[in-house]
C-alpha cells in the first residue's frame, strides 16, 4: 500500500493533464506542481513556482487573465469548487485549451489554498471551430443557369 503513495504522481499523471496547488492568499502563487504540468506548458518547475510572482498567471492568454483572476476570486469568496475554461500559452507560443477545475481547502494554520487539476480540450475546441467554419461556409441557395451570352436562370432552390 505505501507504494501506491509513493508512485502517486507516476500514476495520476498518467490520467490527468496537470495538476497543481494555488495559495489564495494575497501574492497568489503556485506552491505545487505536476511534472506533467510542467511537461504540459514546455516550462521548468522553478518558473512556476515562486512565492511573490504567479508564474502560471503568465501563461494563461492576456484575453483570459481577467477571466482566470475572476475564477480565483470566486473560490476565494465562496470557499467552494468552480470550474472553468480558458487558454494556456505554452513556452513555444502554441495554444492550448484547458477546462480547470479548482477545489478549495483551508489548512490548519488558515491559509486557503486550490487543488486544480486541468483537461485538456484544445481537440474538442479545435472540432468545434471547424464546424463552425463549416456551417459559415454552407450555402444558403442553390441556383441553376445556362452558359449562354445571356444566361438564364433555370432553378433556384427556396
């Protein structure tokens, strides 16, 4: 039994996308992180972990932050679990769409922090995108004409 605990990691990273621990404190910051979080994002654990700056903050999409800041500050409000959706740039500059689920717990000495564990969903993202470029791209009506100097309409459809 005591091997299961010391392969956790091993084993949840095989299951999950990444996981990582917040301090809901003033100075949010990361004070736990996956290595397949890490693996993940294209970065090193000692960029995201520091105790003054919120290194994750930084890779989440500008158009996000304000959204992701949002999802903080209701869990700290609420002491309650969210979930959310929003957009990570990796180091390399890719996109990529996770959904964070953030779970609040107050430790003994009071200090509130979130477990958060992400799903990546850049596939179902990029799925929906293309059908919506399909269905911008169907035509509305279909009309039949002939070839001549003065083409003729023969058929539209209603």
């Amino acid at each position: 039994m005591n091997n299961t605990l010391h392969y956790m990691e091993d084993i949840l990273s095989h299951q999950i996308c990444g996981f990582h621990q917040i301090v809901l404190t003033p100075a949010i910051h990361l004070s736990y992180v996956s290595r397949n979080l890490c693996e993940l994002l294209g970065v090193e654990e000692n960029e995201l972990l520091d105790d003054e700056n919120d290194g994750y903050l930084q890779l989440v999409h500008p158009a996000d932050r304000e959204k992701y800041s949002d999802l903080l500050q209701k869990i700290i409000q609420e002491e309650k679990a969210f979930t959310d959706e929003y957009r990570l740039v990796k180091k390399d500059g890719t996109l990529l769409y996770v959904k964070d689920t953030i779970t609040p717990k107050r430790l003994d000495n009071g200090t509130l922090i979130g477990n958060s564990v992400l799903t990546d969903i850049s596939d179902m993202k990029s799925e929906i995108n293309d059908l919506r470029f399909l269905n911008e791209t169907i035509p509305c009506g279909i009309v039949r004409y002939t070839c001549e100097k003065q083409p003729k309409i023969t058929y539209i459809n209603p």
